[in-house]
C-alpha cells in the first residue's frame, strides 16, 4: 500500500493540527476544579480605556464560578476569587445554603444577570452585561456601604469568558436547588 500525499490532505492535516494546537494555547484560565464546570471566568485587575472599550491588564485577582454539571440542574455552584492558582475565597451554593439570581433591566437594551450571597455581613454581587453590554462585574457591599467595585472589561474571551455551564435567568420556574429568585438589596452599576 503507497502512501499518496495531495495538497488536499496535507492542507487538511495542517487545518486540524492547527485548530488543536491553538485551542490548546488559548483555553481561558480558571479556578474550576477539574470535574466542574465553568459558568464564568473572568479577570478582576485593573482596567484601562481602549479603541475598542474597556481593558483589563490581567494581572489582578480572578473570579470564577463553577457549576457540578454542564447543563442545569445544579446541585453545587461554587464562587472562588483570588490570584489564579491561589484561591483566597470560596463560598459554596448547595440545595441547603442557595444563592440568589436576579436579572435585571437597568436601562433600554441594557441589562445583567446577577448572582448574589451574603457571607457574614458582607454581600457579593457577580453581574453580566445583557443586552448591548459586556462584561462582569464584581460588588462587594458590608451592611449597606460599597467597599469594593471590579469590572472585568468589556472583551469576551480575553477579559471574561462566559460557559459551558448556564444559568437560565428567565424562566419562571427556577430549574437549580441551588439558587433563589430575589431582587438585590443594593444598587448595581
């Protein structure tokens, strides 16, 4: 049996080779285990005014939140923050200790989808721009007073990437044990 190369095969060949090792290269970072599932990722560094919006320097902490399954229902969604490979702080939804979702309309077109808990007396708010809007944000409020405001820029896949994992914000009938429907106390930006 010869071996017959064609420009065709060795064109294909390349493309598939290619596509693997650039994947390979450009997988988003994360704090999810290795049998989790991202529902986001996002860098929560400083940002800086660009052509194109907001840039993060990817340097500063990182936010993740993951998912025991790829597809709701979830049983556990774990928040972890810190330097990537160093988680700081962990707080873990369960059909026991839930949290809150929210989505919504802040003005015409634009909106977020918002994930919250409150751990001592402090609440977390992880926001995602809908809409016309990119980006996650990060709001940390002790009692009633803002002590802490990220934004991860507005690039998705450089500065945030949303998936696999999803929450469905719009259905009325909530489809995780893990999450309860409530409006946020405190005022988003």
């Amino acid at each position: 049996m010869s071996l017959v190369l064609t420009y065709k095969s060795i064109r294909s060949a390349l493309a598939v080779f290619l596509a693997i090792y650039c994947n390979a290269i450009t997988a988003f970072p994360s704090h999810c285990a290795a049998d989790e599932y991202a529902i986001l990722d996002s860098w929560m560094g400083e940002v800086h005014a660009t052509d194109g919006g907001w840039r993060n320097t990817r340097n500063g902490k990182f936010l993740s939140l993951c998912a025991n399954r790829k597809t709701e229902p979830f049983t556990k969604v774990t928040y972890r923050y810190g330097v990537l490979g160093r988680e700081e702080f962990a707080v873990v939804a369960t059909p026991r200790a839930k949290f809150k979702i929210a989505s919504l309309e802040l003005v015409p077109r634009v909106g977020m989808d918002v994930v919250f808990f409150k751990k001592g007396n402090h609440t977390y708010y992880v926001s995602v721009a809908t809409g016309q809007g990119h980006g996650v944000g990060l709001d940390v409020f002790k009692g009633s007073k803002s002590i802490a405001s990220h934004f991860s820029g507005n690039d998705e896949g450089r500065d945030y990437q949303l998936g696999p994992a999803e929450i469905d914000f719009m259905s009325h009938r909530l489809r995780s044990s893990v999450f309860v429907s409530e409006k946020p106390k405190h005022v988003l930006r």
